[in-house]
C-alpha cells in the first residue's frame, strides 16, 4: 500500500522571482541581430555608462580581452578617433604605428592606415 505524502509544518517554501527580467526595457534595434552581436552591443552600452567622462583619458586603450573559442579573440577598446567604445569584430581594430593607439577600421580609413592585421 503507497503511503500519503507529510505536509510540511514548515515556512511554504520559495519561490524564485525572476521579475528583473520583465522589467528591462524593450530593445527594438537588437531584435534583427544574431544573438552574439547583441550581446556585444549591450556589453558595448554597458562601457559607455561605466566609463562616463573618462573615455578621453582611455581613448586609443585596450578594455578588455575575451576568448570567442580556440582561434577568435575579441578584443572590446576605445577608439582614438572617434572615442566610442568598439569590438574588433564588429568595428575592425588596427594599429595606429606611428601612435601605438587603437582605432576601428572607419577611423583608420580617414586617417589613411591600413590594418596590419590578415
């Protein structure tokens, strides 16, 4: 014969309250993205935020190094140029050599470098 379950006489036990997710934002401009690049581009954002007034005193540096796997390396830097924080794979990195500071492919362009890297 089964025996009946015990009632616990206990606190009723938690539950999990996941209401942080329904209270972020609507984000219209990352839902045609692939699910990485919006993740780069909310990385991205959240940089901008952190950094404040200080991107002028970081500008051309690395920020931060990220393995995407065993051969792709992303690098997240501030641009020299145009001072926006950038991804290697969505804006291009290259080298200013006569300055040793990062810019994205588009201000590399104006300044006329080319990108070193194959």
């Amino acid at each position: 014969m089964a025996r009946a379950r015990k009632k616990s006489v206990g606190r009723p036990a938690k539950r999990k309250n996941h209401s942080f997710m329904d209270d972020a934002p609507p984000e219209d401009q990352d839902e045609g993205l692939p699910s990485d690049e919006a993740g780069r581009l909310k990385i991205k954002k959240n940089y901008e935020e952190l950094l404040g007034i200080r991107v002028e005193k970081l500008k051309g540096r690395v920020l931060n190094r990220e393995k995407i796997n065993k051969s792709i390396d992303g690098i997240y830097f501030v641009c020299a140029g145009c001072k926006k924080v950038c991804h290697n794979l969505d804006e291009g990195l290259v080298e200013d050599p006569q300055t040793q500071l990062n810019l994205c492919s588009a201000c590399a362009k104006e300044k006329g470098i080319r990108s070193t890297a194959a």
